[in-house]
C-alpha cells in the first residue's frame, strides 16, 4: 500500500521568522515555502544539490532592498541569500541552503533601447534570447552568446561574465557592461558606471560616505596598489574569468575606474544585480557558415588557428560522439542537408566556421577559405574529408541550435554513466589547445573514461564532459580526482578551469591560481562588499579570517538522493532519473512546443526539470519507508471506505504524495518533453505510473472516470446523437456538469453520424474472410482507415470526407470496425485497464496488418499513441502492426502518382498549423504536408507555435480553463486571427475543437482541403 510520506526537511525556524516578518512588511512580491518549490531550486545543471529553506520572487527593486535590509537586523544575521535567474549553472553557481532570491518571474523587462547611442537598459530576469526578440526590429542585438540562451538571464549571464561563439570577436558579458544597479547587504542601493580620477578624488574627500561610495573608493584604492601584481599574475586569457575582476576594473591607461567589473562574475557574492546598461552591437548585413569535416578530432583541432587566421567570426568544434548523439535527436532532421556524409569516409569532427559583416567582406572571406580549403583537399592535407557552405540565416541558426543542444545531447548517452559538468569549461591559449585536448584526453583514458567534446576552437575553450555514475560513491571520488588532476593540467599550459561557466563550487582552486597575495585581496573585497557573508556564502572567496568556503568540489552532490533508490526501481523509472538539468524545457519562447505549463505559470515546479526532481525524491522517500515500488506498482487499490477517509484527511495531513500530485496534475500530456527534451525525458509517461499509484490511497476524482471510459460510451451515445446533444448541451446540463464533475464546453456529438453518413457504402461491413479472398496483386488498392474516438463521434465529416478523398484518388476505403485506442485511460494513469485496452486493440490491429493493406488514421495523436504508448505497456506483445498518419500514406501515393491535380487560383493557398505531439514526434511532418498540397497543385505554408491549450482533454477540465485560454492566447489566437478561415488547416482534433472554441470557427483537417482541390479540379 501506498504510504503517507513525509520528510525531514523542515525550515530552520530563524529562517521561518524571517519569511513571516517579510510577509508582515510591504514586501509585495511572492514568498515560496512548499517543498516541492525547494526542491525544483534545489538543483541546476550541474552534479549538486543543495535545499533552499524557500524561495523569494520579488516583484520591485523596493522588495530587494527590503528583503536585505530585514536581513541585517541581529536576530536574522544566520539567513543568507542566493540570487538566481535561468538556473543553468553547471558548477552549482546559485544553489544555496539558504534562501533563493529568483528574479526571473517579475525583473524580466527591457525598459530602454537607445539605438542612437547603442545601449539597451535591462532587468536581471531578462532572457537573453528575449532581448534579442526586443533588439532585432531596432536592428541590433547583444552579441555574447551561450548554448543555453534560450533560458538563461541577463542577470545569470553578468554574474558568471558569460560568453560563448564569436568571444574573440564579440567578447564577454563584462565587455559590453556598462553601468550596474544592484542591491548591497544592507539593503542601500549601488549604481557603478565608469569615473574618472576627478570623481574618485571626489569619493575621496567625502567625509561620511554610503557603503556603495566607500566601495568605490576602498576598491580603486586596493586595485591601483597591487596593478603589477595583478598585471603579472592573472592569465592572458580571451576567458579570463576570477570572480572579481581585479585587473580590467581598470582601464589600460589607468585613469577611468568601473566597479561593474568587479561585480560582473561575482556569481551573486558582492550584491544583488537587478538593473544592467548594456553596449549592442548592429546586426551584420551577411552571415555565411562553412561547415568543415574532418577524419578525426584532433585533425579538427590543429586545423582551428588557420581558420582563425581567416579572421572567421566564429568558429566552433564539436566530436563524433557529439555529432552521432545529433543523428539520434530530433534537431538533425533539420541539419542533415547541411552536414551531409562523406561516401567512404566517417566524420569524426566538424568545425563550424562562421563570417558576419559587410557583404563584400564576408563573400571574400568564404572564397578565400574555399580556395585554402580545396588546396588541402586535393594535397590530402588537414585531416579534410570535404566542406559545405550556407549563407541562409535560418539554416546557420539552425546549426547553432544543433551545437547549442550538444550539452544536453550528452546527457542521452546510454548507460548509467552519463558525460557531467565538472571540469568542462577549461581555457588555454589558443594556440596550446591542441596540445593540450590531447593531453586531457590521456588523462581521461588513463581513467578508462568515456567523454564528449565541443566548443569554442578560436577562444581556446573546450567543453569536455567526462562519464561518470553519480550513484556510484566511486565514481564520485573520481570526479574530485579528475577534478583536481584537470586544474593542475590548465595550470602547466597557462590557462584555467573556469573559463566561461563560472567558478561555483571550485573555488578551492583560487589560491593556486591566484597566489596568496591577489587570493588575499579577493578576500578583502568580499569583506567591503559582504563583511557578513550573507551573499551566495561559500561560493568564490569568504570575507579575510571567516574560515574556509563553506563549499567545494566534494560538496552534497545529487547521487548522494539516487544512490539511495534501489537500481531496480531507477532502471523502471529512467525518464525520472535522467533528467540531468540541462533546463531546455524553461525556454522562455511561447512558440515553443515545450513546456506550455511552464510557459504558463512560470512556476519550475510545473516543469519536466521540477516533475523529475518530485518524482526522484518520492521514490527515495518510498524506500525510506521500506517500500518497494515494482510490488506497490502492481498492488490493488485499498477499499473505497478507506480511500475515501483518506482524501477526507487531505487537507489536514500532510502527504509529500499531494506536492508531486500537484507538479504532474497540471501537466497537458502533449508528449513535447519526449522529444524536445536532450534526454528524451517522458513526463506524460511517469505521470501515468504516479497517477496509477496515488490513486490506490486516495478517490480518483469523477471527471478521470468520465474521461477513462469516452470510448467505451461513445458508440452508445452515437445510437441517439440527437438525445445525448440535448441532454448534454443545455446550459442546466453544462452547469450541472460543471459544478459536480469539473468538465465544461463538452463537445456534441456529430449529427448525422458517421454510420448514417455512410449508409449503404461500399466501405462499410468490415469482413474480414472477404478481405482475406482478395488476390495478394490487387490488395494495394485497398486502404484500411483506422478510427479514434474523436473524429469519428464528434468530427464524422472528417474521416467522411477522408474516405471520400481516398476513393477520389483511385483506391477502395474500409472502414474498420471502432476499437478503443486508449489514450485517454493512459492519460488518467489507468495503467491495468490501458493494457487490457491496448492489447485487444493490437491483437485486432495485427490481424488486419497480415493483410498487407495499409492501415491509415486521422488523428495523429491517437496514431502515434499506437507507436508509443502501445510498445512501452506490451513491449514484445504489441505485435509488428503499423497505423500510418494520413501524411504517411499520401506521400507514397503522390510518390507513386503525383501530379495529382490542378486547384484553381482561389483555392491554391493554405496554412498549417502543427500539432504539438505530431510536430515534435515527427518534426518532418510540415516538409511532408507541403510536398503533398504541392503534388496537388496547391501552396501550404505552416506555423510553429507552441501548445493551443487543449492537449486532449486538458482544456475540458474546469481547473485548467484559465491555463488552456492563456495558452491558446499566448501564440495561437494572433496567428489565428491573422489569416482567412478557409486557409486555416489543422491536424489535431483537440487543436481544431480549441480554435472552435476560442476563435469562433471550426478549420478543416488537411484531407479535406486535398477533396476539395479535387473536387475543383
């Protein structure tokens, strides 16, 4: 039996006086206690865990200051703080036991662009792809770039001075700092910008200064003592990252002081960075890539300082393991064109060379790298297998996407060793890179470790993740081994660990780096800035004679929870375990398909990153408890009485069971994670074996029966469509429903019905000995149409109108008799039922299939459930059958007999818009569509947008109707309403029944746009 679950990790109680004082106060922003909220800020994409007590989201630089100046009254001096934005830190940069301080929810504003000065004015919760959207109509854009820009913060990004691609001609973060406002410990404001001598010798002559004017002048003071000492001692890195700046606080001449430098890679220690200036860059007029592969690895090294020295814009590598875990991705779908195999020959490295400026510029530059290119082709030289060259924008950034993905792409390795960030961000001279990798890489094999490799070639930074099983404490004690062997490596070749990432945890290695005199100052300046240690403590340096950090390598790491969860119960649940918070899923875009309830509550707990850090720790507490959760799997559910008292009980006992209850109730099940998500992670999948479980201690609600049993009453309710309508239409029906089942805008049934549409009809009358007796020669004229409960019951004119389309092209439609598919009871976590369901179906399904006619569906949805669903629950017993998309099997028809017609010019051009499931589980569909409407004379364009909300049915349910409106809001309603209704073409029933409801009109599904060009014809 399933238990009550309970944890250890209450608040510490100063830390529960502090909250209820700010609660108190004018503090207007939101204040975070549940555990599940601690736990999803309790991880980063990095091998650390540390528990937050809470999580503070201010909504107003009044809050900020508020919060830190509560903090410095005597009974709150043990609360310390952590800011945090995108969270995508791969060395535990934000991660605190203290409370976390996220400005991503409300300081997310861009409230200024000054195009005629080239600035832009930011909030710290801005992501950086976000202002990029803002930039671009005004023609420029912020030129630092990171793989994880999609999600991560301004704010994140100047704490960790971050950069990425094109650093050798962009710079870091910290080039294009102009001025800062931020917070200090007691709550005062700082506003840092460059001064001259003339200011300084103001702040001087001050005789009571304010902490932020002491600051200024304390620091120039230090920093202008010890320039030698600085100048000789810090690296000649492009990368050059320490924490606090010392060196470029100043500028050459010495004469202009900028503090921002300092407090740009703090990682939060200094002071609260809420507000940034910014230096932008134009956009560049041309952009070309040149895409060079190589015969191996090294070759793709050695061969970078003569791109370099072709003065490329960027240039970026990446290995065979990378590239390979590509292929097994759905990004390569859109890259394979333009990285094309070598016939004889196995790619094993690929530079990525890219040039952006003048058009005349760019295009001398290509050719002149074209001609060295060729010249070492033909000499056999450089390890070259060939090149090929775009200037199309969309495909140079779609190449980017496929090289910003290769950091989670790496967590997809198969086994239980998987490539982690530790040691991944080193930084040498450009020119010792080579030498260097080749070391590296003998350090690693020397540890029998597998590992992956890419990064930034021309800036001598390399990401290398090396494999290692966080559950295993031996693999664990070599990561600090490796870790140290790595930075004494970085050392001997002039470079350093941290060279783009941030320090986070490894500041142990400061004082070797450093020296004790420049480590000393360090110290000093996190004593001027924080002489309590209240700011991000243990991170960096602590304030001179506190005591050593507080965190290092050897830190609480997350295998520390899973090594506590029995293998066997990890291996049944691995889309929970290998989530390795890579983050991809907080993509700020609402034209993104993943993950719309994310996108629409901004809370991470309802994330695939949040669900999965849930889901890990209900099953440590499960074995806590003794529980073994393959028995508990597999267990009945406890008689109704008990069930019932136990959900009577809900809101007075605390379950840990009711917090994950609540991540994954608010999922849509749009399958979107399964494969946008690096590793492949499958909410929709581990919610349904939650969901099975839960319910066998508490009441399901009335609405999952509704739902699980749609397909099992509709054909009964299609025997009196007109009756059913009637009794389930009226606004007493709908309001009863509402209030006592929780479902609401129910659907009417199809009148007439699809048996009456096709009355006496050719394709009706399944009989399968009749179908049996036909020649095996003429059986592909035959098509056999699967139905889902959908179309068939409330959209019959679209599978009427799909038969009639077959029948136009030349073949002969069966109907098939209606099977339950299942989909609905597997989403309502109806596991037992779902594979009695979905092996009946499959036993008839595979019937059929020994045919050897094709089997077609409308819905792609209920179609890609039978590939899905259907192999997980039956695995060997699901047979070999094969449900083809309507898209599926018009493409082998076209193939066969294209052209197909001629439409008329009114009816000539259509738009398609994709279905969240189908367009991430077959990420080729839209090419397909268009190449059919194209094989029937038509135009098609199509839409990426993110989810419209209805997922299923989600957005039947009264609890997500305010979720499911202001996702179809979000990206949907414009686009809708931006084009004729006629030209609108959507696949998915729940996508077409969604823009019924909100946009007032019902599309067609595209086989009835092909009729009717026939029919024009």
């Amino acid at each position: 039996m399933l238990p009550k679950l309970s944890h250890q990790q209450t608040l510490e109680p100063v830390y529960l006086a502090f909250l209820d004082a700010l609660a108190q106060s004018n503090y207007c922003g939101d204040i975070d206690k549940r555990y599940s909220a601690r736990l999803a800020q309790a991880t980063d994409n990095s091998v650390y865990q540390f528990l937050p007590q809470a999580v503070l989201y201010p909504k107003t630089q009044a809050d900020v200051k508020l919060i830190m100046t509560l903090a410095t009254k005597p009974e709150f001096d043990k609360v310390v703080f952590s800011a945090r934005g995108g969270g995508t830190g791969t060395n535990g940069q934000s991660l605190t036991h203290g409370l976390i301080l996220d400005l991503s929810r409300y300081f997310n504003q861009v409230i200024e662009i000054n195009e005629k000065e080239c600035w832009v004015r930011v909030q710290a919760g801005v992501v950086k792809d976000a202002l990029n959207d803002a930039l671009r109509p005004h023609g420029f854009f912020f030129s630092p770039d990171l793989s994880t820009s999609n999600r991560a913060t301004m704010g994140g990004m100047i704490n960790t001075d971050a950069s990425g691609a094109g650093s050798l001609v962009y710079g870091k973060t910290s080039d294009h700092v102009l001025e800062l406002t931020s917070v200090l410990y007691d709550g005062s404001e700082l506003e840092t910008k460059p001064l001259d001598l003339k200011a300084l010798e103001a702040l001087d002559a001050l005789e009571s200064p304010s902490l932020g004017q002491a600051l200024q002048r304390d620091i120039a003071r230090m920093t202008r003592e010890h320039r030698d000492e600085v100048e000789s001692r810090f690296p000649k890195l492009n990368r050059f990252l320490t924490g606090y700046d010392l060196k470029n606080v100043w500028n050459e001449t010495v004469d202009e002081f900028n503090l921002s430098r300092i407090l740009t890679g703090s990682e939060g220690t200094l002071a609260v960075i809420t507000e940034a200036k910014l230096d932008i860059t134009p956009l560049p007029k041309t952009r070309m890539m040149v895409n060079i592969k190589y015969d191996s690895f090294q070759s793709a090294l050695r061969h970078a300082p003569d791109l370099v020295k072709a003065k490329a814009t960027v240039v970026e590598t990446v290995d065979s393991k990378v590239l390979n875990l590509a292929k097994q991705d759905i990004i390569w779908h859109s890259v394979s064109s333009l990285i094309e195999e070598v016939p004889g020959a196995s790619i094993d490295g690929l530079n990525m060379v890219e040039f952006a400026g003048e058009p005349d510029e760019v295009e001398a530059k290509v050719k002149q790298l074209e001609a060295m290119l060729d010249t070492q082709l033909v000499a056999n030289q450089a390890g070259l297998l060939g090149y090929q060259v775009t200037s199309d924008k969309a495909s140079i950034n779609t190449i980017y996407a496929m090289r910003k993905k290769a950091v989670g792409l790496l967590g997809a390795t198969k086994g239980s060793r998987k490539p982690i960030a530790f040691a991944e961000d080193t930084a040498v001279p450009p020119e010792k890179l080579a030498d260097f990798i080749m070391e590296f890489r003998a350090l690693l094999d020397s540890h029998e470790l597998q590992y992956g490799m890419f990064g930034h070639v021309d800036a001598g930074v390399l990401h290398v993740r090396p494999a290692l099983d966080m559950c295993d404490p031996q693999d664990e004690r070599l990561l600090k081994t490796v870790s140290d062997q790595v930075a004494a490596l970085t050392l001997k070749y002039g470079g350093l660990m941290w060279g783009e990432h941030g320090k986070g945890v490894r500041g142990e290695y400061g004082p070797s780096v450093f020296g004790e005199t420049l480590f000393g100052l360090l110290e000093e300046v996190k004593g001027y800035f924080d002489p309590n240690n209240k700011l991000n403590p243990g991170k960096l340096v602590a304030p001179k004679g506190s005591g050593p950090l507080l965190y290092n390598v050897d830190s609480t790491k997350r295998g520390a929870f899973d090594r506590q969860i029995p293998v066997n119960t990890r291996e049944a649940f691995p889309d929970v375990m290998n989530c390795n918070g890579n983050g991809l899923c907080f993509n700020y875009s609402v034209y993104s398909p993943m993950c719309p309830s994310f996108k629409v509550t901004g809370d991470r707990v309802q994330s695939p990153k949040g669900r999965a850090g849930l889901m890990r720790e209900w099953l440590r507490l499960l074995e806590a408890e003794g529980v073994d959760v393959d028995a508990l799997a597999k267990a009945k559910p406890l008689g109704w009485l008990q069930r019932t008292q136990n959900t009577l009980k809900k809101e007075r006992e605390y379950d840990y069971s009711h917090e994950v209850m609540e991540s994954l109730k608010g999922c849509l099940a749009c399958k979107a994670c399964s494969s946008q998500c690096p590793v492949k992670v499958d909410v929709p999948k581990f919610r349904a074996q939650f969901f099975n479980i839960y319910y066998q201690r508490y009441l399901r609600p009335v609405k999952d029966y509704l739902v699980a049993g749609i397909e099992e009453s509709l054909p009964l309710m299609a025997k009196v469509p007109k009756i059913t309508n009637f009794a389930s239409q009226n606004k007493l029906s709908q309001w009863v429903i509402k209030q006592s089942i929780g479902y609401v805008d129910a659907p009417a049934l199809s009148v007439p019905t699809l048996k009456q549409r096709l009355e006496n009809h050719a394709c009706r009358g399944y009989d399968l000995n009749a179908l049996q007796q036909i020649p095996q020669a003429d059986r592909d004229q035959y098509v056999l149409v699967v139905q889902d409960p959908f179309n068939s019951f409330y959209e019959a004119e679209t599978v009427y109108h799909f038969i009639k389309l077959i029948e136009k092209l030349g073949f002969k439609p069966v109907l098939l008799p209606f099977k339950p598919n299942g989909k609905p009871i597997h989403i309502k976590g109806f596991l037992d039922k779902f594979a009695k369901t979905a092996q009946s179906s499959a036993d008839f399904l595979n019937q059929v299939h020994a045919l050897g006619m094709p089997m077609v569906g409308v819905d792609p949805a209920m179609v890609l459930c039978y590939r899905d669903e259907y192999k997980e629950i039956l695995a060997e017993n699901r047979g070999d059958f094969n449900v083809l998309l309507a898209n599926e099997w018009l493409l082998k028809v076209i193939d066969a007999k294209a052209p197909l017609g001629e439409a008329k010019e009114s009816t000539k051009l259509f738009t398609w818009f994709s279905h969240c499931t189908e367009s991430t589980a077959k990420p080729n569909t839209a090419k397909e569509w268009q190449a059919i409407f194209s094989a029937f004379g038509a135009e098609l364009s199509t839409v990426s947008l993110g989810c419209c909300g209805m997922a299923g049915t989600y957005g039947h349910e009264s609890d997500n109707l305010k979720r499911s409106k202001a996702l179809y809001e979000m990206s949907w309603e414009k686009a809708i309403d931006s084009l004729p209704h006629e030209q609108i073409l959507i696949s998915g029933y729940s996508c077409r029944s969604q823009v019924k409801r909100f946009g007032g009109f019902k599309p067609k599904h595209p086989v009835q746009a092909l009729l009717t060009l026939l029919d024009n014809d």
